[in-house]
C-alpha cells in the first residue's frame, strides 16, 4: 500500500438537513438546545449544508488532488431510532457519496461513529449502558451491508476518549452529563462496541481493513518534581494506555484501574469481553492535535498556540508515532487527524493567506515522514479539516478547514493552505 493522502470530516460537523429524509435527533441536536452549551447558541442545523451540496464538494475534493477522504455516517439519518430498521433515504445519501467520490478516483474512508448517537438511545441509557454496544455493531453491520462492496477502509469509532470524558465526565460535549464513574463505564462499552462492530463486520464480509481512530498525544511532566511524574503517568494511563492496552493486548493496565477505584469507578467488565476488544484489527487512526504538559496542578500550556489555545509541537508526533510502534508492534497507523485553527483573515475576495496554518501542517507532515524513515508503520496522513466546520461546543468560531466556508452564502474559497497542500501531496506521489 502506498502512502495516502486525505483530508477528513464529520457528519454532524459539514452535513446540516438535521431534519431532512426521516433523520432523527442525534445527541449533538439535543445539546445544540440548551443554551450556554455551545458558543453563540450555534447548532449543526445547516452547518455547510453539505447533505445539499455533496456533488459540488466532492469535486472540490477533486480539485484538492486527494487520494482518501475521511468522512462519517450519521447514525440517526440512516437508523432513526437505533435499532430496527434502516431508513433508505437516508443510506442513500452516503450510497449517492461514495459513487461520486469512486467516479472522481478519491477512495472513501468511512468512520461509523463520530459523536452523533441516536437521542433514543441515549434516553435509554446512551454508551454508560451495555446495551449501547451491541446496538452499535448492529448499526455497523447495516451500514457495512450496504457499502463494503465499495468502501475498503472502515473506522468504528473517533476518539473513544473525547466521547466519554467531555460527554459523560466534563459534560462540555454531547450529552452534557459530569458524572466520571459513567463515563469509565461509557469507555469500556465504547471498546465493547468497537470490538463488537469489528467482529460482525469480519463475518458479514467483503474483506475490508477495519480499525478505530484515538486521539492521542504525549503527556510529559512539567518539571522533575515526582508529583508532576505522577500526573503525567496518570494522564497517559487516562488517555493512551487505557485504551490501546485492552485493544493490543487485551487487558486493561493495572496503575489505570487502581487510579480509576481510586476516583470511585470500576470498569464494567464481564467473561470474555477483552477478547471481544482486542479482535484483530488492520489499522489504527491516530489523530494528533499536540503534546500536553503535566503538572501535579492540572496542565500547563505554553510557548506558541493555536487558535484553539493548543501547543504547537510537531516533534511530539514523531515520538508519538514511534513509541506506539515500540509499545504495541505489528500495527499499522494512519494519521487520520491532524491540523490547527487559526484566526483565519479573508481578504477582500475571501481569499484566506493561512501562512500559519500552512506551517502547521507542513511541520506535521515531516515530522510523519520522519518518524516512518526512523522505523514506524504510518501509512497515510490526513489533514482536519477538507473544510470549516461546526467545532462542537465553540460553534463556527474555530476554523480549522483548508477550505474557508462562508456560512452566509455557503460559498467554499479554498485557502492558501489547500493550494498548498495540494502541491504537497500532488509532489510526494
Ligand atoms: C477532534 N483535545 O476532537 C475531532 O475528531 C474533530 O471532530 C474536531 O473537530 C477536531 O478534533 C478539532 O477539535 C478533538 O483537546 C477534541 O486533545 C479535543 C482534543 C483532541 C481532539
């Protein structure tokens, strides 16, 4: 196989048409309500109206020169209630997007699930509740059904991490709940699901190569203080070992399960559960925003920033790719996240010089390169995001497109970014 190049995107971030051909409310509809939970009261109603708009977007997609693009199926427009039937209209819009992106030469990337849970099962327990996983493989196989004929490449899930803890423990996401011995439940369901979906998936067939994304990065201690060393160990445990250990290995890591008795959580485990987890898979996406900075007092954020307040350290991501390859041998990696927003400053046509942007992604890039000359499996890059997009709890605020959107008009400008990014990747190939 040989490197890919993309750019990703998800549904309830670009689609819009939230009430359009028998789609559902999704948790994010639910949450997009109460106000103070997203910036400006901003919801994903009309986002970039991309469920409108898909052919015009595919063809720029083209124009970008891209080989993959990453894109999500929204649970509730192709199985409004979460179970039970498949709503064709629905389903037919990704059938519709896969043709046009195969007519166009761009492989598809399918991720099943990127935040978007069906309100109904949330109402009835949502991912704390067992009964969640199995609604999910359920919902994988319908999907996978239909489009495995085309699509070679499926992700269960995006970031396992980033749905429980801001979703059940810092309740900042979908579905706004702060209670941390449900999210530790929500984690081991979410795997439970992930390992679910994948074995249903392998015995429905076509043979595909399967995976999960994980949004990962490094946690290093602020100073040599043993308190900061704890909180780091701690925060890698949280966020990297606690899931790539039951999927690797199939066990969860002992300093993990102690800190979580310790804040009152027990993961839900049952007989055979990690051998469900830890099913082979082909790929694993990882999504690299930065390295994070631990001290014993919680995380500490310096030197240049993006918009988004994140550190810039592409070094990290080299490291990060390395030591996965180390820890957990024989599987291969696909960035298939990674980019910044910046306060992007149109000029008079809308044409947006992102020279900062561009540096990020041109210093992430090598240091993929990088790390895959020094040894590590990574076999593809792509940048978040094709487009601006609605950013969860910030709204439209954030940009992190190569592609600016002007939400007024729905007029797409690709940046300075995406012209370059293009040359990047049209060089490398
Ligand atoms: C990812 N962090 O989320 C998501 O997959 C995207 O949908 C999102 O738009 C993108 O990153 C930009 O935020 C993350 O704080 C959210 O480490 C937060 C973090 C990482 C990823």
């Amino acid at each position: 196989m040989s490197f890919r190049w993309g750019v990703a995107t998800s549904a309830y971030q670009i689609e819009g048409a939230t009430d359009a051909d028998g789609r559902t409310p999704s948790i994010w509809d639910t949450f997009c309500r109460v106000p103070g939970n997203v910036a400006g009261g901003d919801t994903g109603g009309t986002a970039c109206d991309h469920y409108r708009r898909m052919p015009e977007d595919v063809a720029l997609l083209a124009e970008l020169g891209v080989d993959t693009y990453r894109f999500s199926i929204s649970w509730p427009r192709v199985q409004p209630r979460g179970r039970g039937p498949v709503n064709a209209r629905g389903l037919a819009f990704y059938d519709r997007l896969v043709d046009e992106l195969l007519a166009r030469g761009i492989e598809p990337w399918v991720t099943l699930y990127h935040w978007d849970l069906p309100q109904e099962l949330e109402d009835a327990g949502g991912w704390p509740h067992r009964d969640t996983a199995h609604r999910f493989a359920e919902y994988a196989v319908l999907v996978f059904d239909r489009l495995a004929d085309r699509v070679p490449t499926w992700t269960t899930l995006n970031e396992p991490w980033c749905v429980a803890m801001y979703g059940y423990a810092d309740g900042i996401h979908a579905p706004g709940r702060t209670d941390f011995p449900a999210a530790v439940r929500a984690v081991h369901h979410l795997l439970l699901g992930h390992g679910l979906a994948v074995q249903a998936m392998r015995t429905a067939g076509p043979a595909a190569d399967l995976g999960i994304t994980l949004n990962l990065g490094g946690t290093a201690p602020a100073t040599d203080d043993p308190a900061d060393h704890e909180a780091a160990r701690r925060a890698d445990g949280l966020g990297v070992r606690m899931y790539l250990d039951p999927l690797v290995h199939g066990r969860y890591p002992d300093d993990v399960v102690a800190d979580l008795a310790a804040r009152g959580a027990v993961l839900p485990i049952r007989d055979g559960d990690l051998a469900v987890i830890s099913a082979p898979i082909d790929v694993l996406g990882v999504n690299y925003y930065f390295d994070a900075t631990l001290a014993a007092t919680g995380e500490v954020r310096t030197g240049p920033l993006t918009g988004m307040g994140w550190p810039i350290t592409p070094d990290g991501c080299t490291e990060l790719l390395l030591r996965i390859g180390r820890d957990y041998p024989g599987l291969p990696m696909v960035v298939t996240e990674n980019g910044a927003a910046f306060d992007d400053d149109p000029d008079d046509d809308g044409f947006v010089r992102d020279e900062e942007r561009t540096a990020f992604l041109a210093a992430h890039i090598r240091a993929v390169e990088r790390a895959r000359d020094l040894g590590a499996d990574v076999r593809g890059y792509f940048a978040w995001s094709f487009m601006d997009n609605f950013e969860w709890g910030h709204g439209y605020g954030p940009r992190f497109g190569l592609v600016r959107v002007d939400y007024a008009t729905q007029r797409r400008i690709p940046k300075h970014s995406a012209l370059w990014y293009r040359d990047r990747i049209g060089g490398s190939r």
